[in-house]
C-alpha cells in the first residue's frame, strides 16, 4: 500500500482504469532534455492502463503546482549539468566588495508554468487526467511501484525531474525547510538518488575553486535558495 496520505480519502484514492485502442509506450512522450519542477504537491490520482496488446500497468499522478521551473542540461557527452538558473548574474566591481554589477550569464534556462504545459501536456494522457486536475497544477505520472517505496504528504514541497519533455517522473524529491531531501525510496537509485547528486553538476574543487575566485566573497547569484 501506498504511504503517500493526507486523510482517509486520499488513502482510498480508486483506481481508474482505461483500456487503450492502442499500444501504451511511454517513450513516446519521452524526447527531448526534460524539465526541473519545484512545486507543492496538491492531489494525486491511481490509473491502471491497459492497451491493445494485453499489457497491464499501473500508476500514480501526481498534480504538483509549480513554483519554479528549469530546462534540465547536459553536456557534449550526455552527462548532466547544471541549468543556468538566471539570466544575469552580480559581479563585484568596487574595492572591499562596496559594489557590484549585473551582467548577463547567457541564456536562462528558465520556463514558464505555460511553457511547462507545452512541454509536458500530451493529449493521450490528458484525456484520462484533465478533469481530474486541479487549477493552476500539472499532471505528472510514476509507475505505481516507484510510489510505494517513498512517504510523501499532500501540502508537501517537492523537487522533480522529467523523462524527456513529458509527464513522467525520472526522480523525486522533497523540500524541508529549504533542504532538500531523498524521499525514503527503498532502492538507493530505483528511482534517482538525491537532487544533488543527480541534478547539480559535479564539479570537481579546483573548478569550484576557480568560481568562487571569479565571483568574488559577496555577490551571489539568485537561484533556487532566494
């Protein structure tokens, strides 16, 4: 049983099941980088899919109202990398850090909850979420096993990462209190291990080194923590 809750109705979410005319294959929903969520976790619903060919699954979705929203990045050789959480960036320009500038830090990779929609939103999977989403809240899905491994609250503050440009969880993390924290899964990284390790570049100390030379003890970008 699922130890996502809140109250007693949430517990006894029903199950909603859809047979499909077709072939239900994720991956198609799954092209392109992907997005970072930050949000509060408002609703979530239990679909059980079955398709043309017999084939059986079962999910979560998840209605996350979201607060902050990042193209997810990655390098020449696929490894992941860090957004550019802003446009700009503050850089010190007096003696003793009296003052500072704000310059351009190249594009951001920072979307809109409308360009979130675009991205994510397909109308296979709306057509079995949208009545059921709440305002201002997108649907995101994980397969059901991935959900009974993980405690989460509704109220909850969480962190996501996408499969691709769609709706289907690659990781999940919570908030609390600013920190952000793995979500009690029972695989180390059946479903990704924590935002850190997984989102953030890993960048090694004589890069981190040579960052904090250049920007300086003072200015400090504002990104997610702001």
């Amino acid at each position: 049983m699922s130890r996502i809750y809140h109250d007693s109705a949430l517990a006894n979410k029903a199950v909603r099941s859809a047979r499909l005319p077709g072939t239900w294959n994720p991956a198609e929903h799954q092209g392109g980088n992907g997005v970072l969520v930050e949000g509060e976790l408002v609703d979530v619903s239990r679909h059980s899919i079955v398709d043309a060919n017999g084939k059986k699954e079962r999910y979560y979705v998840l209605y996350l109202q979201p607060s902050r929203i990042h193209r997810r990045r990655f390098d020449p050789k696929g490894k992941e990398i860090e957004p550019n959480f802003s446009a700009t960036r503050k850089v010190n320009t007096g003696f003793l850090i009296s003052s500072y500038k704000v310059e351009a830090k190249g594009d951001s990779d920072l979307l809109t909850p409308e360009a979130l929609r675009g991205l994510v939103n397909k109308s296979e999977l709306l057509q079995l979420t949208e009545s059921l989403t709440p305002d201002q809240t997108v649907a995101f899905w994980m397969p059901e096993e991935e959900m009974e491994v993980m405690e989460l609250e509704l109220g909850t503050r969480v962190r996501l990462k996408t499969l691709g440009d769609g709706p289907f969880v690659d990781s999940l993390a919570k908030l609390e209190a600013g920190t952000v924290t793995k979500c009690n899964f029972a695989g180390d990284k059946k479903t990704g291990a924590s935002w850190t390790d997984n989102i953030m570049a890993q960048k090694s100390s004589q890069e981190a080194a040579a960052e904090t030379r250049e920007q300086g003890d003072g200015a400090e970008d504002e990104e997610w923590d702001d």
